[in-house]
C-alpha cells in the first residue's frame, strides 16, 4: 500500500471567488508592510542599512561608473573581498532592483519583493499541507507578517530577505509528489538564497529547519523519498549557485567569521519577545540583554496562539510534527544554558561555527505556531461549520485582526527607515583612504573615499593600511629603496601606477592583501603587513595590478553544467523518468 504524501495535492477548497487570486491581495498586503520604505526610499536607516547600503552601492558604482565585474571592495577596511563575500549580492536577480534604482531604492524594492515572496511562499506552502484558504492565509500573515521580519528589515539586515524562499522551497520539494520537475524549483529556490546576500544565515537555517521537518516525517511516515529529495535539492542548489559558492567556501575556510557558543537568549525577556504589544526597535527589557531588540522580537499574536492549543488538543495528530519544531527551536534559541545544549551542539556542525544570536532561531517558533494555529482554524471551522451560521466571516474577521494588528506592532520600526538622507557629496577623482567613522562609511563611499573604521560584517579581515603614528594615512610607503610616484590609479578591481626608480627596492600599497591579485606583467606579490606588496627595479616605468577571485571560473563552470543539466531534465522525459524512479 502507497504510504501518505506530507500533503494533499492542492489543499482544501471551497473558499468561494475570493481565493481565486491570492497573489492579488499578497501584493496590497506587502505593498502596506513596505510603504514607509518606499515612501522613504532615498533615507538611509538606522543600524545596518549604512552598511549594506554601502555594500550595495559598491559593486552598483563598479558596474555603471568603471565597467567592471564587482569582485574587490576597495572602500571598507583598507580593501576585502566583494563578489565572495556571503552577505553581497551581485548575480541574484533581486540586484538588478539595485541596478535599475540604485542603492537605497533598490534595497527598499528588495523589501517590498520579499514580502510578496514570503507572504505568498507561506501561504501556497500552508496549502500544500492541506490546510484551507483562509486558513493559510492566517500562517502566512502570522509568520512573514510577524515583527521578527519587520524589525530585522527595518535594522537594515538585508540578508534576511532572502528568508522569503525558505516557504518556497518547502512548498517545491512537497510538490514534487505531484510531479518530479517541481525538485528543480526548489533547487532554484536554494540557488538564490546562495546568490543574493543570503549565502550565511539565511542559507544554513534553510537548510537546518527544511531538513528537520524532512527527517521527522520521513521517520513517522517510515520512507526515506523525501529524504532523499531533500538531499537533491539542496545539491543541486549548491551547484547551481557554484559561480558563487565555491569561491565563497574556499574564502572563508581560511578566514573564518568568529561565533559566539557561549550566547544565550534571557529568560526575562522572552514572554515579552513573543507577546508584548510594545515591539520597540530600541527596547531593552532586561540588564543582561546582549543585542538590539531587533534579535529577540518574534512577535504572536495571542489569536494565534489560541488557535495553535485548540490544534493541539483537538487535532494532536495533524499538529505534532509541528510542535515537536516548535519546542525544539524554543530551546536551541534559548542559547547557551549548558554545554550539551541544542545551540552548542549545532554549533559544531559545519558552516554553523560561525554563528550569534541563538535567538533568530525563534522565527521557526512563530512558523510552527502559525500552521498549528491554521490546523486549529480549520478544525474549528470543520466542527462548527453547521452550527454557527456566517463561519467563514468570523474565521476571515480572525486573519484580519492579526493582519491589522501585526502591522501597527511593525509600524514604531518601520518609521525609524526615516533617519537620515545622504549628503550631496561630490566624488573626488583620485581614490584614497581615511580613517573615517562606521556610520558614516555611505557619505565617504560617495567622496570615493575608503574608510578604514568599518562595521565588522563589512569584511572578514582587520582593516589593513598604512596609517603614520599621527593617523596620517598613506597610499604607498616603500620601506626599502627610492621611486618618485608620477601618478597612480585605483579603481575597483585595478590598481595603476607610473614610478620613476632611482634605485630598487620594495614597495607596500595601503590595499589589503588577498589571494587573487596579480600583476600585468607577471611579477612576484606578496604580503607585508596584511597588505599587498613587490620588488621594483630601476628600469620599471609602469606598475599594473588586477584582481580576480580565486575559483571564480571553476564556479561559474559548475553552474553552467547543473543549469543545462536541469533545463535537460526538466524538458526530457527519460532522465526525468530515472530521476523519478530514484528520487
């Protein structure tokens, strides 16, 4: 006998005409949520949207301005990587909201896409799991509608957008039983996580929770075809996104992110990051708090919360799974409260080491609440649907106040996107370094000048330069031998000088050292300090060096054959039909 699917193949019906375009009414919805990023579309934010503005701005200016592939980021911390940096995004179509508007408009677009994408993600994945229309619609506004999107997004943590195909990519892998092709889509779904700025946390908690719920049922269903469709899945993502992934992994296996094992979430404060009213970006609730209140806030309504316990007692069966998430995610964000807990254990897996704030692990809390609360809504509705007369219009009333409620609990932080305007600065022609301040890294940016204090996500190394004892800050220094610079060029990916030699010697450039610099005319380079240095000789005129990161082909080659490996599978029938019969 054919062992039960995870879900039915399109969920219940019956919800009447209003239904029959969801999507419609997720744009209105995140058309609301993001209004007052659009309406302020040329204000930077407060916290990180300096930085990730900045990091958008940079490979936006080295595209437009100099015509070059954004690979070197010469305006933070003295120089670091771009293109492999986890947290850049540059060949993720969501950049080309960038690349249309420019920086600022660009990211507040990037917003108003994520919405709709995670709004509709979660509402097309609740019906996948069999639950009604209005039911989903209740776990999609609870779960993308909560504040720990809201605050996040308004702290300015760009990478948690692309959170919005975490729905998607469970909804693809679910709805493979109707057809295999659907495995492609949900490998999409991984690929661009990994090509936005989503290739750090985004991606591993993907990843972590999808194969969670993946193990659990396949155990309680006792087959392993889901198992085995999650690892396809989250492989072929990977090596559809290979352009950026390999070089991305290469990096950071030698220069790793420092993590912090021993975080833990405050017990004082999490009745109130789950149920206040007061949802405040700058609210601390206990002494002990580590972190902005944005890394706490996981806002539920307590509508929702009811109707979750109704599933709980009324429909155990359907619900457990969820529940058993639910309490295991409520722990491991609790943090480090001992040595053998669920955030120190996970800690040792690889690419979590790098990891804080055990906390961000509570939005798959408000998940697992949201589809039992969608359960006990719909069980609700199936029990008393013959004896309450106008059902749907209470159970549509429900998902209205939790919309309406929801969004004036996000309003106090989406108001603070209203912080401060740019200046109306002037770029200078020639580049240079200054010590500069971490919030006021976008106006240097616009001078084309690189600031050296930087907030610590903009690289992975130190901020390296050559800085005298009196913060005078140099673009060259030869500490052996004698040249005069006749003149010098940097742009982002290429450093130009013309040098008139007297003796040889050496020469230290204030950019920061990595592997993938190389010389025009093949000379040797090599590090001084952190920094990016050679030997000159009396006859040299010219000095041309050009940045390439490392695996960038090898990548860009994986990707090619997945994708043409995928476009064969997806419009073949034979492989799809041995696909089929392994998956």
């Amino acid at each position: 006998m054919e062992k039960r699917a995870l879900a039915d193949s399109e969920g219940r019906t019956g919800a009447g005409s209003f239904w029959r375009a969801p999507w419609l009414y997720f744009i209105l919805i995140s058309i609301l949520f993001s209004s007052n990023f659009l309406l302020n579309w040329d204000y930077i934010g407060v916290g990180d949207w300096e930085l990730f503005t900045t990091m958008a701005a940079i490979p936006y200016r080295t595209i437009v301005e100099y015509h070059q592939f954004p690979l070197w980021n010469p305006y933070l911390a003295g120089g670091n990587i771009l293109f492999a940096h986890p947290e850049v995004s540059i060949l993720s179509p969501l950049f080309l909201l960038v690349l249309i508007f420019g920086p600022l408009a660009g990211l507040k677009f990037q917003v108003l896409v994520a919405y709709f994408l995670g709004f509709y993600g979660s509402y097309l994945l609740a019906r996948r799991l069999n639950l009604s229309p209005l039911a989903a619609a209740l776990v999609s506004i609870a779960y993308f509608g909560s504040s720990y999107f809201a605050l996040h997004f308004s702290i300015g943590h760009m990478p948690f957008t692309h959170f919005c195909f975490l729905p998607w990519f469970l909804y693809f892998l679910l709805k493979s039983d109707d057809h295999i092709r659907y495995l492609i889509g949900a490998a999409v779904a991984i690929a661009l996580i990994i090509l936005g700025n989503g290739a750090a946390i985004p991606f591993l908690y993907t990843v972590f929770f999808s194969g969670l719920i993946v193990a659990l049922f396949s155990f309680e269903i006792k087959t392993y075809r889901y198992l085995v469709r999650f690892v396809f899945s989250v492989v072929g993502g990977v090596l559809l996104a290979g352009v950026k992934f390999i070089p991305m992994v290469a990096y950071l296996t030698q220069n790793r992110w420092p993590g912090k094992p021993d975080d833990r979430t405050p017990l004082g404060l999490v009745f109130d990051a789950f149920f206040s009213f007061d949802q405040d970006i700058f609210r601390r609730v206990v002494p002990e708090q580590l972190w902005g209140w944005h890394e706490y806030s996981a806002y539920v309504s307590p509508l929702v919360a009811l109707l979750a316990l109704v599933a709980v007692v009324l429909a155990f069966k359907k619900s457990r799974l969820w529940l058993i998430l639910g309490i295991f995610f409520f722990i491991f964000g609790l943090g480090h409260f001992s040595s053998n807990s669920p955030w120190n254990m996970i800690l040792r897996l690889p690419g979590f080491s790098s990891i804080r704030c055990p906390s961000r692990a509570f939005q798959f809390v408000i998940l697992s609440l949201a589809i039992m609360s969608g359960i006990g809504l719909d069980t609700l509705m199936e029990r008393y649907k013959s004896k309450i007369k106008n059902l749907r219009l209470i159970a549509g009333g429900i998902v209205g106040i939790v919309l309406i409620a929801n969004y004036f609990i996000n309003l106090p932080g989406f108001l603070t996107i209203r912080y401060k305007k740019p200046e109306n600065l002037t770029p200078e022609k020639e580049f240079r370094h200054v010590i500069g301040r971490k919030d006021d890294i976008y106006n240097q940016f616009l001078q084309n000048h690189g600031s050296l204090t930087t907030p610590w996500l903009s690289g992975y190394k130190d901020s390296r330069a050559l800085v005298t004892p009196l913060n005078e800050v140099m673009m060259e220094y030869l500490p052996e031998g004698q040249a005069e610079i006749l003149s010098r060029e940097f742009t982002p990916n290429k450093m130009s000088y013309e040098i008139r030699p007297s003796r040889a010697g050496t020469i230290v450039f204030s950019i920061g050292y990595d592997e993938g610099w190389k010389a025009k005319d093949r000379r040797q380079l090599f590090e001084q300090d952190g920094l990016l240095a050679t030997r000159f000789n009396e006859q040299d005129r010219t000095l041309v060096f050009v940045y390439h990161t490392p695996y960038f082909w090898t990548g860009a080659l994986v990707s090619l054959l997945t994708a043409l490996a995928l476009i064969y599978i997806f419009f073949s029938s034979k492989p799809l039909q041995r696909l089929k019969a392994v998956l």
